[in-house]
C-alpha cells in the first residue's frame, strides 16, 4: 500500500471528514446524518455536553490522508487540570472519536499512534477513547465498527466501562392511546428534567411519567432530520408495575409525538436492565445497536 500521512484537519478537509463521520453513522442510526456545518462547529465545541465540554482546554482533530483521500481521522480532547473539572476527567486526555474506511485498518493504527503521541505530549494523567459523533444515538464503540474497535485494541485501550443498547421505534408503530389500564388515569402534560414530561395521574397521585425530547442538540441542522426525538426517562411506581401502566404512557407519548411531526423515537438500556428493553421490544421498538463505553489504556 502506498504511505499514509498523518497531520492536522483542515477546512479544505470538511466535505470528506463529513463523508466519513456520516458513513460510521449510516451504519448505527438508518436515515441519520450530519451536516457539513454540524461537523464543522462539533470540531469546536460540543454545547449538548454542557457540564463536561466547559472542562475541554483543547481540542486537536487529525486526519490521514493517502493519495489525496483521508482514510482515517480523530478527534481528541484535553481536560483541564484543576478548578472544577471532575476528578475523573482531570488532567485526562480522550481520543473524543476515531473513524477509518476499513479497507484501510493501517492507516487507522498509524492515526492511533499519532493520537498516543498527542496524548503523550500533553502529559496526560489518564487516556480514554470513545465514538461519540454529533447525531443523536451514536456513542461509545458501536458494535457496527469492529475495524475502529480492532484499531484501539492495538493501541492498547481496552473496555472498562458498561454496555448500553440503543432502540429505535417509528413512532407510527408504536401503542395508540387506549383505555387505562386497572382504572382510570388522566394524563397530565409538563415540562420535565429531560424533555416534555407526560404524567399517569389517579386520584390525584402521580403513578408513572415518561418524558420525550425533541430538541435534540444539533438536531434542527442535521441533514435529512425527518422529526427524531428520544425517551429522557420513564418511570412508574413500584406499586404500579405491570399493570400496563408504562405501555399506556408510551401510547400518550406516541400520541403527543405524532402532533409534534415526530416520526422516529429512540430509547437505550444498560446492561442488565433487561425487563426493560424486553418492555421495548414489545412496544414496538428495535435494537439498532449494543455500543462498549468507558475505554482506557494505561
């Protein structure tokens, strides 16, 4: 193979690193893609991350580049040494993401070097290595990219953290509005800690609430943005589980969401959390993908 050069991204850059960012994404998240300009300003700051990205005191985004293609880039961040940065993330460096065309696994180990030696320079205390991309759903190490999992391997980072599967419902799918399951519930309509929160009310108690969010992020320039939102939270209590209570506030979410012109809705569980995403399943929602969080290397 013909040699590979590692160096700085450039502006001329932007349309092949976006090719590049929304081909990893096609492959997690169908229908999904980012804009030019959302990759652009991504490069700069993540305002979605707002308690850690304020900890960022630089970023650096590196590309490889062979006959004139860029066939490997990443993007790594340096957390702040002091202050109110969190002892996790101080004096920390992570390879923010790490994308490469498969059919080219060499230049992504030489582009990991590069971003070893980086890390190395900025005298980090701790490295980590993730796949988070600025689209909603793609984070962590995806299993749909097992080259970019093969290449931090062979860099030395291996999985310290835990496993989350990603759903994916079409909202057209998902249960109708029906009668109240063990007695009468009313639904009630607020403004909740992660998006717009809908709440089972009987007898004036609040049973159960799910909350949806359609603002997400980048979402209103993301390219091909035909109406996502994603489930910030439900819940309902102890005393009321498994009576249908969680699938009939699915169905007033669906409902609310269909209004809004939302057409797909995504959820996650984490390892062990399997009632749950069996509850998914039966609502109507899809796995798209099992994604490994929290890599490190020594």
């Amino acid at each position: 193979m013909s040699s590979v050069q590692i160096r700085p991204f450039v502006r001329a850059d932007r349309d092949q690193l976006a090719a590049l960012v929304n081909m990893h994404v096609a492959a997690v998240v169908p229908g999904m893609s980012a804009s030019v300009q959302t990759v652009l300003d991504h490069l700069e700051r993540e305002p979605g991350e707002f308690i850690v990205d304020p900890w960022v005191t630089e970023r650096v985004t590196l590309v490889a580049v062979r006959r004139s293609r860029i066939v490997a880039a990443a993007h790594l961040l340096r957390y702040g040494a002091e202050g109110k940065v969190d002892e996790t993330y101080r004096g920390a460096g992570e390879i923010r993401w790490l994308l490469c065309w498969p059919d080219s696994p060499d230049a992504g180990d030489c582009l990991a070097l590069a971003c070893l030696a980086q890390l190395a320079r900025w005298r980090v205390r701790r490295r980590y290595a993730d796949g988070t991309l600025p689209v909603p759903g793609v984070y962590g190490v995806p299993r749909q990219w097992p080259h970019v999992r093969d290449i931090y391997a062979r860099a030395g980072f291996t999985v310290t953290g835990r496993t989350e599967t990603v759903f994916l419902a079409v909202v057209g799918d998902l249960p109708r509005p029906g009668a109240a399951p063990a007695g009468p519930l009313t639904a009630r309509r607020s403004l909740g800690v992660n998006g717009t929160r809908i709440s089972a009310v009987r007898d004036g108690e609040t049973v159960g609430h799910i909350e949806v969010d359609t603002n997400l992020g980048d979402a209103a320039r993301l390219s091909r943005w035909g109406g996502w939102a994603d489930v910030g939270d439900l819940w309902v209590a102890e005393r009321h589980r498994r009576r249908g209570v969680g699938t009939w506030l699915m169905g007033q979410a669906a409902a609310w969401l269909r209004l809004a012109g939302v057409t797909r809705l995504l959820d996650y569980a984490e390892a062990g959390q399997d009632e749950y995403a069996a509850f998914l399943h039966r609502a109507g929602f899809i796995e798209l993908t099992r994604t490994e969080r929290g890599l490190t290397a020594p």
